[in-house]
C-alpha cells in the first residue's frame, strides 16, 4: 500500500461507476487524494482536442464546491474516513501549472476509457508523475458515464439508481436536477428545441 494516490475526473454528476473507481484506488494508498478537473472552466477551459467535455456550460453544470461536497458525502457515507483523503482542483488542461496543485509524491490511479484519458495520462507521464492503470475498458464499455446521467435527468428519465443516495440527495436539495434540464435545452440542436 502506497502512503498517498491520486485519482481523478470532473465529476458531472459524480455516479456509482465513479465511487468504484474511488474506492479502488482509496484501498491502493493511505491517504487518497481527489482531484476535480476543470474546476472553473473559464479559468481552466478545455485546451486539448480529445477534452471536449471541458469548454461549455451544459457539460459542466455543477461548481467546484458542488463536486467536492458531493463527493465529500458519498465517501464519508460510504466509510471511508475524512482524514483518509482529501479533495482538490485538478488543472489538468493547463499542464504547465498541474504539479503546483498535487502531491509530488503519489501515485496516480487512472482508468482508460478513451482517447482522452490516453491523453491525460500522457500529461502526467511527461510530467514525471507515477502513473497506475485501475481498469482499462473500450469507450462502447462504459455502462454509465456523466454526460448520458445528465441527458437521463434533463429527460426526465430515472436516474436516480446510477448515484450514491447521497449524491441524489443533493441533487434535489440544491435544484441541480432543474439547472441540468435549462442548460441541456439552451446546448440543444434547434430541431430538438422544437419538439
């Protein structure tokens, strides 16, 4: 067991597939930390051709703060314990200033899904970072991922069963449910606005 890693992702909606991801790489090290990528997108826009879930609103809709509290509750609820890890903003578009913001020391838990993970984990590896491959799957693979739970919640499909109970919770008691649905009819193509 490592004393520090590292995992990784921007979280928009944090689900069930991304607690599997945090759960294993939190029983790989003694103290996890938790990196939000793209915590202000227009700070920290999107600047890699394979990062294009990094540039528009409707891709991000929930704050910096949202993510961590969220994730914050889901780990907490499921036993893992707050000094256990910590959670930060992960710049990964921006690499020239990425190591000011992680552990020079941990190692880096990652999952392969597409071209753009390929991608951020050759970021890591040009910058010198210990990089560990948890799972590696085909895009067509992913049973669940961010952007097909926030096209579920902006159609009013059920969704609910994809996220840890208190991911849900939060997502009714703040009105995220309804930001998504605005944001995902402001994004949409104009025949589908006319439907």
């Amino acid at each position: 067991m490592t004393e520090k890693g590292m995992a990784h992702g921007r979280f928009q909606v944090l689900h069930l597939k991304h607690m599997e991801y945090l759960l294993a790489a939190k029983m790989r090290c003694k103290k996890l930390y938790i990196g939000i990528t793209h915590p202000d997108i227009q700070a920290y826009p999107g600047s890699f051709a394979a990062d294009i879930h990094g540039i528009t609103k409707r891709d991000n809709p929930l704050t910096y703060i949202e993510r961590f509290e969220m994730i914050r509750d889901a780990l907490l609820d499921f036993g893992v314990k707050r000094e256990e890890f910590d959670i930060l903003p992960f710049p990964v578009s921006q690499p020239a200033i990425l190591k000011e913001y992680i552990p020079a020391d941990a190692v880096h838990y990652m999952n392969i899904c597409g071209e753009w993970d390929e991608e951020r984990r050759q970021i890591l590896l040009d910058l010198g970072q210990n990089v560990e491959i948890l799972f590696q799957k085909k895009k067509e693979e992913k049973e669940i991922t961010s952007s097909k739970l926030r096209e579920m919640i902006a159609d009013e499909e059920e969704w609910k069963t994809y996220v840890p109970k208190t991911v849900c919770a939060y997502i009714l008691d703040h009105g995220i449910e309804q930001r998504i649905r605005q944001l995902q009819y402001v994004y949409a193509p104009p025949e589908k606005k006319n439907t």
